[in-house]
C-alpha cells in the first residue's frame, strides 16, 4: 500500500490539505442540479492536475495558473487569506480570477487560489511553482 500523500508546500513543507489520492484526468465542472453555480469539480479526497489554467480572457490569454494541483475546497488545511482585497473580487465570494488569493500557513507564500463563487467553478487551486503532492511523512503542521 502506498503512503499517504498530500498537497504540501515545496518552500516550507507545510501540509496544505488532508490526505488526498490522485484522480488520473481533471474533471470538468459540472452545473449544479437546477442550474444555479456548479458542483465541486473534485470530489473530497482527491486531487487532480489541471492541464490548462482557469480559461481564457477576451484576448485569448490563459487566466490563472497552467498545471495547478486541484482539491475540494473542504480539503483545504489552515490556509490564510491573502491580504491584498484585490485579490478577493467575486459576486458573493471569490471568483479567483486575480491571482492566489490564499497563503500558506507556514511561510506565507502565495499558494492557492479559492474558487467559491456563485458562478464560479467550486475548487482550490493550488500553485505548481509552490505546492506539491508529497508523502504525508515528509510534512509538517
Ligand atoms: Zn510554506
């Protein structure tokens, strides 16, 4: 049986979620049933690499990061908010659509952005420069 893996912090090693088990493709998000906002599109305890950022702007460049690590919000551990309000646009919560809006709890590095509006695709977004699945063992809390 392989160890447990979460997603940890490449600068500090902090764990960033609970245990999560890696899902072979992204999955798309999916419309809530009745059709207002979506349902996570990683269900709790997984965690999925998502081979192109959050989408395009009217330019046609890519929004947000390529190649996040992607969890269910409730997956996230202790992570902080980011100060900046900017970061935080959105109708009813955060869209995540100006950068990490999240820090990690250890160093404070901007690793994650939370998707968690009304419109939005519902996810944490990790970032690939700075968080990683790792071996439980090899983190701290
Ligand atoms: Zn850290």
């Amino acid at each position: 049986m392989s160890e447990k893996q979460v997603v940890g912090c490449r600068r500090c090693g902090r764990a960033l979620s609970r245990e999560v088990y890696p899902l072979p493709e992204m999955p798309q998000p999916e419309l809530r049933a009745g059709g207002e906002g979506y349902d996570p599109t990683v269900p709790v305890g997984y965690v999925a690499v998502d081979p192109v950022g959050i989408g395009r702007d009217a330019t046609g460049a890519t929004v947000g990061t390529v190649g996040c690590l992607v969890t269910h919000i409730d997956d996230g551990l202790d992570l902080v908010p980011h100060e900046d309000a900017a970061r935080h646009h959105g109708c009813c919560a955060d869209d995540g659509l100006d950068g990490p809006n999240l820090r990690c709890p250890g160093c404070r590095s901007e690793i994650a952005t939370l998707r968690d509006d009304c419109w939005s695709p519902q996810e944490l977004r990790f970032e690939p420069d700075v968080a990683a699945l790792m071996p439980l063992s090899k983190t701290w809390t």
